[in-house]
C-alpha cells in the first residue's frame, strides 16, 4: 500500500503554518525573567596592540550592569575556544601545523580583525548597552594588517601570529609529484588557470543570537543559541571554556532561521551571555543586527588557485596539478581546515586523472575567521576544475561536453578511488550529462542564440558537472511510543530549514505503518536528544536518516517478540506488513501501536522480560561517506552596452541516490542554486587592503540575489542509489551552490569567446564584466 504520507512522496511541510504564521519560536522571542541585555565593543581595527581599557565611564550610564574585559575573565578561569580534533590535519595523522591558535572569546592585549571582540557591556536595555559601549575607551596601538592570501604569503608581510612562518596555518600534499610532472613532460596541450573563489557572508534570515541564563539554585547554565549543532556548543562551553562538566550544561537551539554552516561553531558571544550570567545572577541576551553579522559571523570561501591539466593527443588527462592557499582569517573556528582539506580531496572530480599532485595551504590573515559556508570546499573545487575543463577543451580544440565524456569515470569503473583517496560507490556520469543537455535545450541554443543577436545581445551556455562528499561522521537516532500509542521521534540532527519534521515523520510512518500525523520530531535540545552532531555536510538524511531506519527496525524486531508472545504463536510465524503483525497462514493479528500501548499496561505485560514501553535507538556511521553529483547547466544573455548578465534558463539534473521527498530535495536544490548565484555575480566581502576595514559591510555594499535575479529552474533527477548506506541516499543540500558558480561562469565565458575573453573572476558584476569588454581581456 503506498501512503500518501510516505518515502517517495511531496509531503508538504508540517514545520510551515506556525513559520508563516508568525508562530516559530526564535532565540529573539525567548524572554526570561528579570532579563538584561549584552552588547559586545568591537575593534574598529585590523590589527592593534590593546594598551589599555577605561571603562569608568560606561559604567556611570543608567541602566548597565557590568562592563567586562579580558581582565575579568581571566579571573573567573574562563577559557578559550580551541579547535577539537578530528578537525586538523595533524589530528588524522596529516602533517603539523605552523600554530594551532584558539579564538580567544575577548581579546587579550592584541586585536587581529576589525570587529574582534574587546569588552562585553550589559545593561538593563539594549539601548542602554549600546550607549555605554560607544563610551569604553580602548587605548590602540595600531600595527600593519594583511587581509587577501596573496599578500599574507608575501615576503615580509606583516605576522598574524609569530609562530605562524609566511602566516601560512598548516600545508596539505596529496598525490605523486614525480608522476604528475612525467605525465606533463609527455602532454600534447596543457592548460593552466588562476582563479578566485570570492569571501562571501551567510547572510542567513535569522541573524545570530545567545541568550544565557546561569541558575545558582542548581548550578547549571542554559543557553538559547541560534546554532547548527547544539550538543557541539554543549562540549566546546564545557570542556574548552569552563573545564566543567557537560551534565551542567544545557544547549538549547530553537527555531533556527538558517545556518548554512556559519552558525555550526561555538561563538565567543554564546560564551559571554552565560558567564556574564553567572557574574550578575540574571539572563542575559545578546542579538546581532546586521552591520555586526558582517563584522563577527564566520565568512566562507576566499581561495586563490594556481591549476594546471595535462591531455594527450585525444584529449585523455594525464596530470592534474595544483597550488592552492584558502584564507581562514585571524582565528579558527572548529571547522576552519575544512575547505583547505575538501578543496583540494576533491579537485579530481568525476575525472580519471592517472597522476594528480596538489599542494593546499591554510593561510592566516587580519580578517574575520573563515569557517565552512554551503558546500565548504567542494564549490572551490568544483569551479576550479570546470573552468580548467573548459580552458582545456579551448586549447584542445575538443568540444567540451566530448572532453567531460572522454574522461568521466566510467560507472563499471566503481566502486572508484581517486588519486586523492576518496572511494565513490556509484555514479552514472555520462548519463546524467545527456539527461542535462536534454532538459535544457541544448539543441535548441544556437537559435536562441541568434535571436539574442537580433536584439544586441551575447548568449552563452555553460556546465558545471560536480561530485560532492557528503553525510561525515555518525549520529544517533531515538523514536519512542507514548501510552497512547502515539510517536516521538528524537533526532540527533539539526533542522533549520531541511523540513527534518516532515520528512522524519515520512520514513516513521511508512516503516511502522502508523499515521503520519501521529508522530512528532524533537531535536535541539540537549536535555532532549542525549547525543547529537548536528546538521551540516548534507548529512541529516545520510547519517541521521539511517539511524533512524535501524530504530524503526529496532523497534518492529522487539514488538515482534511481543506479538508472539500476545498471539500465542513462534516467533518465527510473525509477519509484519503496514503497522500490523500476523500469524503467517492465519488471520490472527494485532497492530503495531496496540503492542505500544500494551507495553506499558501496569499489569498483564510482562515487564521482566521486555522491560516497560517501546522505544529504541540507533546509530549510523558514514563510513565511507556518500558522494553525490550532477549537471548543472545555465545559459546566460550579456548586455554588451551595460555588462548586466541575466541567467535565463537553468537546469540541473542530479543524483541524489534514492530521494526521501521530492519537494524538499528540489526546494534545497533551487536554495543552493541562489547563494551559487549570488557567488558567481553579485556578492563579495571586501577588506580595503592598505586598512583593512570591511568595506562591503551593510546591504548597501553587499549585493544579494533577488527574486528578479534568478530564473526559472528546473530540476531533473537521475537516482543511483548509494551503495554505503541503508537508505541508499546521497547528499543533496549543498548541491546547487556547489554546481551553478562553474555553470554561470563558464556560461560568460561561452558568450564572450568570440571576444577573445578567456578569464573573468567572480563576482561578475556588471561594472567588472562591462571593464573586460571594454578591453577586451581578462579582469
């Protein structure tokens, strides 16, 4: 029987009537009692010694509280924010870092980024705190400042951290020089790139916000945070910062307004609203607006690349080679290397590349702490690899699409491991391309082409063809019948938009058989899910999906015992089929959720041996990971007389593995689809490089997507079911920010060929587009 409610189906989501109603609950709406309100001075430069701290006179403006600085935390014993393995090379046995600094929650006698967090000034009213703040008096020395890779590396450049050689963090190698130079020796074409993959803000609906509550009665903190991974925050807050235990903390992430990995870390600011509340014995909220967002939230990207492929004669790729050095400003967060390391794991591709040698540093610089943004490391990669493919089918003289076909890995070929060690399960990439081209028209370009034409215009078409490594680490998973027959599930994972509440609820009811609108999803809370990662890495249905799937079964082998048991029969005669359980060759029965109610029944039940109620948990670990992939293929129109550059069509089709929910698996698509959008022509963070103030910090200088900025997308699917999991799912959150930066900007590049224009870096923004033109080269 197929259940309207069930795996496969668009189930609507059940999160939405409260979110469209104004009902959601976000860390703003929590009001405690007796609440005070936090707001953080920040340094107004890029790099200074603190000489001093006067804070006498914030502290005669009504209404404030406590004015706190470095001094006082000292003397409370509070400490930093380290990075926790496994999230360093070293920690995996990769090579040493030059220095491994912790973020300190308030600086200590030097800044090293414009809106590093000097004091923390809390008052009766935000106003109140805001007032004060602007009267603390910081006494700076102000010292040189570097803010872009290419000029931290530089000779002589001034020194983020002294132990930090060339303020380069740690450099990476992977694949075998000697080979890699040998099948270059031998190249018939060779072609060679330098790219940047631009500093973007997250910019999510819902800024960050803390809300610390310390309770002496009991001798606990409780945090409201808007985060991605509250039992991470839990761990960080208690065994980096307060060295106490984690039963003293409770880590509560309501209503998130999305995160996209800039809000998967612990901030100083979650750190600061609990200890300021134990200082003064009352709640205190600390919430950003959004000039601060752009000063103090984790960026993404900001990478530059040296690349270089090697082809024979028939187009075959001998050698992949690579310099790559990744910005992740003056601090790192928990998950600071992760871009360095799957920037350059996945440079390979859907590629077979017999040599490959790639060197990857991480490079400190006086700007914002770089962290994982949507997709983190695989769209650098995979825009770096597709503008190289398509400069290769340039010099190559081979139509590009036929060079991608040359040189996929075949589908016979997997499971595959590439030079770079990742093991791909499936995949189907050549199919996947012709159902690509198919869905866009492709065949149709070259008279839309010409109509372009006919009204001023260039048209180009262009592809990025991307793999991704999704759904890292293990998670737990708990579902529970009540008395009453009804379902909770408790997720170890984090919704902040996926629609965990529907799609989870989905999977329960089509493996139990019980009614969809019977079950309930709980997560985000700590004194809830005993054990939880989070959500990030497109991992929720992955990891969080299949332990879920082995609860579900769990439970149906443990009711099965008691069915035998209740219908007097083997066990080994139990059948169970849509949330019913039967003596095979018989009509004896009895339902799922009747066992549930049965379990707890005080008398009658046999309580010794299967204990009281059902519920069971599980546990999943991806290992290996799953890697997902697609064509993502856009066709852009230029005004040559402005250089505005509209995306008019675009198409992707993806696999996915196996899909839970379609609706939500295209509304996740066409999300990424808009931040790659915005990548490849609009947004940019910019540091003056001579001061390094942030200079795109507001929505006047930072441009993002609008609804007129984006077009109609249209997703196909192409599902090779993943060979790792018990799902057979793949990742699929990040996919379209990961595929449509090469797609538009190889798209560009397509129109403006006839230009001579071979090179343009992202953002392509009408001025830098129209500039190229004019000069008929690259910008």
């Amino acid at each position: 029987m197929v259940s309207k409610f069930g795996i496969g189906q668009s189930v609507p989501r059940t999160e939405d009537p409260r979110f469209l109603t104004g009902r959601g609950r976000y860390v703003d709406d929590i009001q405690l009692p007796n609440m005070s309100h936090g707001v953080v001075v920040r340094s107004p430069h890029a790099h200074a010694r603190i000489k001093s701290i006067d804070t006498a006179a914030a502290m005669k403006v009504p209404g404030v509280i406590a004015v706190l600085t470095a001094a006082e935390m000292k003397a409370d014993k509070v400490g930093m924010i380290g990075i926790p393995t496994p999230f360093m090379p070293e920690d995996g046995g990769g090579p040493k870092s030059n220095h491994r600094p912790s973020r300190p929650v308030l600086a200590d006698g030097e800044v090293r980024h414009v809106g590093d967090r000097v004091a923390f000034v809390v008052a009766e009213t935000q106003a109140q705190a805001r007032d004060a703040a602007e009267l603390v008096n910081v006494d700076y020395e102000p010292l040189p400042a570097v803010v872009s890779v290419a000029a931290a590396i530089k000779p002589g450049a001034p020194a983020v951290w002294d132990k930090a050689p060339n303020n380069v963090c740690v450099t990476l190698m992977m694949g075998d020089k000697a080979a890699t130079d040998a099948g270059f020796a031998k190249a018939k074409h060779t072609a060679k790139v330098r790219l940047v993959n631009n500093r973007l803000s997250a910019n999510s609906m819902e800024p960050r916000g803390a809300l610390g509550y310390y309770d002496r009665s009991l001798d606990q903190y409780t945090l409201y945070t808007s985060n991605q991974a509250p039992h991470g925050v839990r761990q960080f807050l208690a065994m980096a910062v307060f060295m106490q235990p984690e039963t003293k903390f409770r880590v509560i992430a309501p209503d998130v307004g999305g995160g996209f990995g800039m809000k998967g870390a612990c901030y100083p600011e979650d750190v600061l609203t609990v200890w300021a509340s134990k200082r003064i014995g009352r709640p205190v909220k600390w919430f950003s607006d959004r000039v601060e967002s752009f000063l103090s939230d984790d960026h993404g990207r900001d990478q530059l690349i040296e690349f270089e492929l090697a082809l024979d004669a028939d187009g075959k790729f001998l050698s992949l080679r690579a310099n790559q050095w990744t910005n992740v400003g003056a601090y790192l967060t928990n998950a600071a290397p992760i871009p360095t390391l799957y920037g350059a794991m996945m440079l390979p591709g859907v590629y077979v590349f017999p040599a490959v040698h790639l060197t990857a540093h991480a490079v400190f610089s006086h700007t914002g702490p770089v962290a994982p943004y949507r997709g983190a490391g695989r769209p650098e990669a995979t825009y770096n690899l597709e503008r190289l493919v398509d400069e290769a089918a340039r010099v190559s003289g081979i139509d590009r699409f036929e060079l991608r076909r040359r040189n996929f890995i075949p589908s016979s070929a997997m499971p595959y491991v590439t030079k770079t060690g990742l093991p791909y399960d499936s995949g189907e990439y050549g199919i996947v391309l012709e159902k690509a081209l198919k869905l866009a028209d492709y065949s149709g370009f070259g008279a839309r082409k010409a109509d372009s034409q006919k009204r001023g215009k260039i048209r180009g078409f262009g592809l990025g063809y991307y793999t991704e490594i999704c759904g890292v680490f293990n998670d737990r998973m708990e579902i529970r019948f009540d008395p009453s027959g009804t379902v909770t599930v408790v997720a170890g994972t984090h919704s902040h938009g996926q629609g965990h509440e529907t799609v989870y609820a989905q999977m329960v009811s089509e493996w139990l058989g019980v009614p969809f609108e019977t079950i309930r999803v709980l997560y985000g809370d700590t004194a809830i899910a005993s054990f939880g990662r989070g959500t990030y890495g497109s991992r929720s249905m992955t990891v969080g999906g299949s332990a879920l799937k082995i609860a579900a079964d769990t439970i149906i082998a443990k009711a099965k015992k008691i069915a035998a048991m209740k219908l007097e029969a083997a066990e080994t005669d139990i059948e169970f089929a849509d949330g019913t359980f039967t003596v095979a060759g018989t009509d004896k029965k009895v339902g799922l959720v009747d066992l549930a109610k049965f379990s707890y029944a005080p008398v009658g039940f046999p309580t010794k041996e299967f204990g009281i109620g059902l519920e069971a948990s599980g546990a999943f670990a991806a290992e290996p990971p799953n890697f997902p992939n697609g064509a993502h293929v856009a066709e852009v129109e230029i005004d040559p007389d402005t250089g505005e550059v509209k995306v008019d069509r675009y198409c992707a089709v993806d696999d996915v593995g196996n899909v839970m929910n379609p609706m939500l698996m295209e509304g996740q698509i066409h999300g990424g689809v808009g931040q790659g959008l915005g990548q490849a022509l609009l947004e940019n963070i910019n540091y003056d490089a001579d001061s390094g103030q942030l200079v795109s910090g507001s929505f006047m200088d930072y441009c993002m997507p609008r609804a007129n900025d984006l077009p109609m997308i249209e997703v196909g699917h192409h599902p090779v079911p993943c060979k790792t999991n018990p799902l057979g799912v793949k990742g699929a959150g990040e996919a379209g920010s990961v595929g449509a930066p090469p797609a538009i900007v190889n798209a560009i590049l397509d129109a403006l060929k006839d230009r001579g224009i071979r090179h343009i870096d992202m953002p392509v923004t009408p001025e830098r587009l129209w500039q190229t033109m004019k000069g008929g080269k690259a910008a």
